[in-house]
C-alpha cells in the first residue's frame, strides 16, 4: 500500500504520465545516488538529499515482525513548494522489498523536486 499526499499537485495540463516518465528518468540517471541514499536511509534511520531547487528529507522505521515499518519523506523547493508522504511498511516485507521501496519513493521525491 502506498500513500502520497501533497500539498502541491502540479500542472494538471501535463500529459498524463509525464511524472511517471520523470520519475523512471530519475531512477536511470540517478541510480548510484540513489542506491547509496537508500542503503544509508535503511541503516541510519534519516537521509537528506540536496538538490539545485530543494532538499529532500526522508525518515525509516524498519519494519519488523512484530510491528510494521513506516516510510516518511518532506520536499520542500528552493520556491517555497512542499510536498510530503507516507508510505507505511508491512511486517512482513524483506529487506529486499524494503530497499526497493525506498528507492522508488526517494525517486518521485527526487523527480517532484526537479520538476
């Protein structure tokens, strides 16, 4: 389950799957970064990621089998937008599955950002 919400939506005259082609671009483009970042964010707990229009902040509760893990992330633009979101983390996920995850979220973070 995957849970966004943000506080500034964007263009709604875009071509519908311009930001999903954004993101994929980031996730190619950016791969080592984010590798690194989300390795980082897994062990540490937090991460920020510094771009020319904006920081991203993220926060990592693992989860574990007793309880679920819960991914949070804050955008805020050079501009003066923000954006935040939630993402929470079943018991049951792998590390794998966890480190996937958070790629992909650091990624829209990432792309919304740059847009």
């Amino acid at each position: 389950m995957i849970s966004i919400v943000r506080d500034d939506a964007g263009d709604r005259a875009d071509e519908p799957g311009a930001f999903d082609r954004k993101v994929g671009e980031v996730l190619d483009a950016e791969a080592g970064m984010l590798s690194e970042k989300s390795e980082r964010l897994l062990s540490a707990g937090s991460v920020s990621i510094e771009r020319p229009a904006g920081v991203l902040h993220a926060s990592l509760r693992p989860p574990r089998w007793w309880r679920p893990g819960v991914f949070r992330q804050q955008a805020v633009r050079e501009d003066g937008a923000t954006s935040s979101g939630v993402v929470p983390l079943g018991r049951t996920m792998d590390a794998t599955f966890v480190l996937s995850e958070i790629t992909l979220q650091l990624a829209v973070g990432i792309a919304w950002l740059d847009e």
